[in-house]
C-alpha cells in the first residue's frame, strides 16, 4: 500500500530507447495504483517535464545519448523538484556510476535485470522514500563504506595522465590552459576531467583542486 489513499502513484519513464519505455510502461500501465505521466528520451526532457509535471517517481536511465546524461539530470531535478523520488534503472553497475548517481540524489539504483515484480515493488517503496539496491550494488556501497585497515596505501584509481590533470586543475589551470601544457585536444582535457570527477566521486573541479591539495597530489614528483 503507498501513502496515497485514493491517487495513484505518479511515474516518468526517461530511457533513450523507445522499445524500453514502452515494454516499463506496458507493465507498469497494466498496475491499477500506477499512472504513467510522462516518457521521455533525454536529460533535458526529463528535467523540464519533472518541473512542470511533478511525478512521485522517476526512472532514470544513465546513459541518455546526446545531451546531458542520467546523473546530471538526477542532480538538476533534485534541486527543482525536491520531491520526486528518483530510481537508477541502467546497465551500468560500475563505481564511475553508482557513487556520483546516489551522490545527485538518486533514491534507488536498480540494474535492467531485475524482474518486473520487483520494478513495481521498488516503485511503491520509493512513493513510500524507501531506497531499494540491487544486490551488486549494495554490496559495492558496504565495501566502500568499511574502513580500510591495511596500513598500505590505496592505489590511486587515477591513470598516470589523469594525476597529470588533476595535478593542473589544482593548480589553478583551466581547460585550455591544461590542453596547451599537455599538449593534448580540450575535447580529451574535458574527458579526462570527467573520468577524474566520477572515479574519485567528487561534485565538480573545485572538490577536485581541494582533494588533489588534501592527498599531497600537487607535491608529487617535485625536488
């Protein structure tokens, strides 16, 4: 039973593939407390009908093509809609993903496997702001979450050249400034500032230069 006496629990469906919208709402049209609102293919879409349309409950896939991505239009509808109850409905179970989505206010992160049956449970849940996790992930936010007790070091997930980035980005540089040291295209700067923000979960490049100063990253390599 959701917290609604007499409405039905209002849900968005975001996927760039139609065949995937239609198969969720053909079975989630088929539940007599669920009504479908909105479908959308894109980020921005998602953010402009959750504004004007307010569902409880939004399905967000991550990987929306062009535009902005899943966990971008989780973030902005968050701040606009406070409300709405997000669930991750993706393929992708990676940490680049996981850790940066919940981050952006997602309530729930589910992968495509799972069954129907508990689609809808999960919907009803998150009507209710009750998160539900796919075991993969759960178990992936446990192990982050436990304290780490080797006295060794951690590996830093950073590819040489992406401590290179981070290294400038702490040093004030932006964009193009890192392009022309590096010698590389703005386009693979912005790649790999974007790798860098999602595989150390942090917001933006302000938490970047903070981070690469907390971990002595700057002070690496020099006499």
């Amino acid at each position: 039973m959701n917290k609604y006496v007499n409405e039905k629990i209002s849900v968005m469906t975001v996927d760039d593939h139609h065949l995937v919208r239609q198969g969720i709402e053909s079975f989630l049209g088929a539940q007599t407390d669920i009504e479908i609102i909105a479908s959308v293919g894109t980020g921005s879409e998602a953010v402009r009908y959750a504004s004007e349309k307010l569902p409880d409950v939004i399905l967000m896939d991550l990987n929306l093509g062009e535009g902005i991505n899943g966990i971008e239009a989780t973030r902005q509808i968050k701040q606009s809609c406070p409300s709405c109850k997000i669930i991750v409905l993706t393929s992708f179970h990676s940490d680049e993903h996981i850790f940066p989505a919940i981050k952006a206010g997602a309530l729930s992160y589910l992968l495509k496997d799972i069954h129907p049956k508990e689609l809808y449970q999960a919907i009803q849940k998150a009507s209710l702001g009750q998160s539900l996790l796919s075991p993969m992930v759960a178990k992936r936010i446990v192990e982050e979450m436990q304290p780490n007790y080797t006295s060794e070091p951690a590996a830093s997930p950073l590819s040489e050249r992406e401590l290179q980035v981070l290294k400038l980005i702490g040093s004030g540089k932006n964009n193009y400034e890192i392009a022309d040291e590096l010698c590389i295209a703005i386009k693979t700067v912005r790649c790999h500032v974007s790798n860098i923000l999602s595989k150390l979960h942090l917001r933006d490049r302000t938490q970047a230069a903070v981070h690469a100063w907390e971990k002595g990253i700057l002070s690496r390599d020099k006499s």
